[in-house]
C-alpha cells in the first residue's frame, strides 16, 4: 500500500486535508473539484447509485452547489477515485482525472469537533472496476488514512440492505452490523481502528 501523506490533521477538517492526493495499488485519491462534477452528476443520474447511496436526483447546477458545499464543510472529506494505470499514463492534466474517474469516497464526522468517529462512504461508480477488488483497495487504504492521519477511531457505514456486494466487503474488512432500519432499508456497520 502506498501513502503519501503531507499533513497531520487536526479538527475540523482542515483545507490542508482536502487538498492532499493519495495514492494506492491502483487507485489515486484527488480531492473532489469543479471539473469532476459533470461526470459525478451523469453518475448519479443513474436510478441503481441514487437508490444505493440514498440520494435524491440533483440538477446539474444543484450538483456544482453541493460540490463546492462538501469541499467548504468541515464535517466531510471526499475524494474522487481515479484509475491510476490509466491517469498516470495520461499527460496529466483535469481532462485526463475526468477520464480516469472510477468512483468515489469520504468520510463524514457527525460531529466535526470531534474527528474520533466518522461515517465511512465508498462508491464504484464505473461498472467494469466493480469486482475486481478495488473496492477492498479504497476501503483499506481509507480506514488507514482515517486512523493514521485522522485520528479516526471508530468508523461507521450504512448499507442497504440488499446490497450484498458492499455488506460482504465492510465485513471482509472487519465490520460487524450494528443496527437495521426498516424505514430506510439500511443496515448500519462499524468497526474500531
């Protein structure tokens, strides 16, 4: 697992937090910006990811507001999933990270003066990349990047409740259910760091 960290941080999430670029085997973590929010916003035109993530359909306009929401909130840090193979063998440039997007991933803290706790969010928007374990690869390296540069110390996701693939990846990865609800069709998976 590769990590190149710049920063310890500290709470609230700090700008420094939302601007540093992470790498894995096969992915690179960049913070969520403006030029990513048309594919994001096709993304989640899609009835399948909207049901899975809870969301409502946004307008596009819609989408950019909440963008720049998430990057200014100090309660949540996201990071567009990039296929490394193929962003590294780009020239580099935001067109190229637009082409390589797979997915994405944050962590939101219910309570932002207090970074102990966070709920865990990962999604492979890109079909092909699902079932080839990357899902695994993000999901490791966010529990580290939680603990070790977060102080992350309990995580928490919630998961529909026929969404198999990602409950048996949370309790691959040492999740254990902690609670179900009916209203919302979502179980509520944690695990201590």
């Amino acid at each position: 697992m590769f990590i190149d960290l710049q920063f310890i941080f500290t709470m609230p999430v700090s700008a420094e937090a939302k601007n540093v670029v992470m790498k894995s085997t096969r992915v690179v973590f960049v913070p969520y910006k403006r030029i990513h929010v048309g594919k994001y916003h096709q993304w989640m035109m899609r009835p399948e990811l909207q049901y899975l993530t809870g969301s409502e359909p946004l307008t596009l306009e819609e989408e950019y507001a909440m963008q720049e929401k998430w990057v200014n909130d100090p309660d949540k840090i996201t990071f567009i999933l990039l296929d490394r193979q193929m962003f590294e063998s780009s020239e580099g440039r935001e067109e190229d990270e637009v082409q390589s997007m797979i997915g994405d991933t944050n962590i939101y803290f219910p309570n932002p003066d207090d970074l102990s706790e966070g709920e865990m969010e990962l999604m492979i928007a890109e079909e092909t990349y699902r079932g080839r374990g990357i899902g695994g690869e993000v999901l490791s390296h966010m529990m580290f990047f939680a603990k070790e540069s977060l102080g992350v110390q309990k995580l928490f996701a919630k998961i529909k409740v026929n969404n198999y693939a990602s409950i048996h990846l949370f309790e691959k990865y040492g999740f254990h259910e902690v609670s179900h609800s009916e209203v919302f069709q979502e179980k509520t998976f944690e695990r201590i760091l």
